[in-house]
C-alpha cells in the first residue's frame, strides 16, 4: 500500500542532512557548553555557530535568538514574558480568534491574572481588518500578537503593516512564525517584529527544540530561572543536538527557499484544481487568492461528509492529513479557526488539511486524485446530511 504523507503542518520528518549534522553531538562531541574546559568549549563553539544559522534565516543578530525547547514555549515566553516586562506601563493585549493555542491559552491565562485580551474577529476568508485592530489599541496596551501563517488555512497575515501600526503607537510586537518557515520569505526587521516564535520540527530539524527572536534591548522576563543559558533568557541545560539540528535545517531552508517555495506551489495548486474538478460540493477555508496563503497548505470542506469518516477512509489508502491542528487532535469539536470565518459548523466537520512537503511528488497527488473523489462520493450516497 502507498504510504502518502501530506500533513507537514503537523511535523516534519528530519532531514538526512540535518540528522548527520546532530549525530557526533550524542556522543563524540558530549560536553555541556556551559563547561570551561575543552569538552564544553567545543560544544559552545558549535552551538553558536547554529545560533548564526537560526539567525541569518529570519535576518536578525545572533544574539537575538533565544534557544527553547519548541514554538510553544517560545510563544508563552514571549507573551507572558512581555506582559510581566511591562505591567507598570498597562494590561492590555491584542491578538485574533484563530491564533495558535499556545497563544491563546497564554491569554487565558493573563487574563486569569487581571489582564484584559482583545481578540480581533477574521472575515470569512481568514483576513484580519487593521482599521479595527488600531482602533483595539489603548493606552493600557503593551503586546500585539498576530501569527505569521495561519497552520490549518495557511493564511498569510500583513506582518509588515501591522508592525507599522505598533511602532507608530509604540507596542511590542510579536507574532508566531512556525508554520511559515521554509515556506516563505521571513524578514523580523523589515516586519518591525519585537519578537518571534519558530519550531524546528515543522522545517527538517527534530522535535524539542524551538526559538524566539528577542529584538535587542526588548523587555522580557524570563519564565525559567537556573543558570546563565540564553543570557539568563532562559535557563536550563542546552539541548545541544536538537540545537545543531535546528541550525542546520536554517541553513537548509535559507539556501533553498525559492526551490522550494516553487515546488511546493505546484503541488497545492495541482491537488486544489483537480479536487475542484473532480468533486462538487467543496468549500475553500481561507483566501480565495492563492498568493495569500502559504504555498503548501490547502483546507477544503466536503459537504455532506463527516471529516472524521474522511480521515479515516483516506488512512485506508495510505494517505495521511488533517482535520485541523496537531494540538487540537483528539476533539470532536469544529476547528476554533474554521469556526472563526463563519464557516456552518456541520460544513466546518468535514473540513480536511493538506500540507505539502518536499519529498512529496506529483504521482502523489495524483494518487490522492484517483482516490478521494469516490471516496466522498461513496459517502455522500451514505450521508444522513444530503
């Protein structure tokens, strides 16, 4: 049977670049790089070398990154780090509807401690109005919060006019870059980005390691005291072969980018036109312009068939997607971002995620052709809904 991934949103397999890049690190080059001897010296030395990498991918300093174990630590340090560096100046947050929970639970939890969240609505195709995210603005506001990409429509966000927003009113920006890397241009200083969020596992590199870009002299507590790492950022022993991982995928992605950006496109495109031929019944989730989402992403609702039954028909046939985001997995519930464009909440249970990756190949999709349309068709003669 084929074996057809087609959910990189959710992970990403490592690279065999990068993994013969990690290896010597698990055993040959052993040392702690907070060790002054030659042991941790060495390790050091490799460590900011991936440091540089990380850096160079997003054009930012290499003392700006800061080393987490994920994207979602490094976004709870962002938010919650910048909320208690500001506190003295206000109390207020701005953020949308269809963030990532690891923003929007680190809302909630402000919240619970007295702070006051803005959560901006999307329209029905996933775009954010700036004029109502200004007048959001107050004098108690110290964060925006607005992702990059979205992970379950790939919508693309205007970075760059809403760090023009916050510089004019003087207000931290950060915004959750996970799912755009590799996949689009990144620049955090033309973006006018305070901070940022990034996650190896969604670009080659292994999971439990992430960053956040910390714009110099930017406030920020730390959310884990212990020894000096990351410029008492964030303490804690290095995870120094998912740190080589990390910065080596970097590199990766930064020389390749147009290449792949390219290929991924015509992937998308190319399972996103037949699937409209193929099949009625089918609702795009995001912007109808393909230029604004990212070029490996493709949400489609099947109506009349559950999204659950889909799934699991498809992993049948060997095909693996999504119906949402991997941390939202396991609920019954419609995605909080399908929801958030007004999408009927019984359309909204058959929505499925496509998310290309590199060493996916046109045959393919062409597999994944052949194969759903009867798939919805059968079960839509099944359907209790049509």
């Amino acid at each position: 049977m084929n074996q057809i991934y087609l959910d990189h949103n959710a992970t990403t397999p490592v690279s065999p670049a990068v993994l013969a890049q990690m290896l010597p690190f698990f055993s040959q080059h052993f040392g702690n790089p907070s060790s002054v001897h030659w042991a941790g010296r060495a390790v050091s030395g490799a460590l900011e070398t991936a440091r540089e990498r990380v850096a160079a991918l997003i054009n930012a300093s290499p003392n700006e990154i800061v080393f987490t174990s994920c994207g979602s630590e490094a976004d709870n340090l962002a938010i919650k780090g910048t909320a208690l560096a500001h506190q003295d100046r206000g109390r207020h947050i701005i953020t949308t509807v269809v963030e990532h929970p690891a923003v929007l639970e680190s809302c909630r939890f402000l919240e619970r401690q007295g702070w006051r969240v803005s959560y901006l609505p999307v329209d029905s195709e996933g775009a954010l109005n700036l004029d109502l995210l200004e007048e959001s603005i107050t004098a108690q506001t110290v964060l925006i919060s607005v992702m990059w990409a979205n992970n379950e429509t790939g919508n693309l966000f205007p970075i760059a006019k809403i760090g023009e927003i916050a510089r004019r009113h003087n207000i931290c920006f950060h915004s959750d870059m996970v799912q755009a890397v590799g996949r689009t241009a990144l620049d955090v200083k033309a973006a006018g980005l305070d901070l940022a969020a990034i996650s190896g596992h969604k670009f080659g590199a292994p999971k439990g390691v992430g960053a956040l870009y910390v714009r110099a002299e930017t406030r920020l507590e730390a959310l884990i005291h212990g020894g000096h790492q990351e410029r008492h950022r964030r303490g804690g022993t290095s995870n120094v072969a998912g740190i080589i991982g990390l910065g080596a995928a970097s590199e990766i992605v930064s020389r390749d980018l147009d290449q792949s950006i390219d290929q991924l496109k015509r992937l998308r495109d190319r399972l996103e036109d037949g699937l409209f031929s193929a099949l009625t019944g089918i609702h795009l989730n995001g912007s109808v312009d393909r230029r604004q989402r990212l070029p490996n992403t493709l949400n489609l609702s099947f109506a009349g068939v559950a999204g659950e039954s889909l799934l699991l028909n498809l992993d049948l046939k060997g095909i693996a997607v999504s119906s949402g985001s991997a941390c939202s997995s396991g609920t019954l519930e419609p995605s909080h971002v399908i929801a958030a464009l007004g999408v009927d909440p019984t359309l909204a249970q058959s929505s499925l995620r496509f998310s290309f990756g590199l060493e996916n190949t046109e045959a393919e999709v062409d597999y994944v052709l052949e194969q759903l349309p009867p798939i919805v068709q059968r079960l839509r003669k099944m359907s209790p809904l049509i």
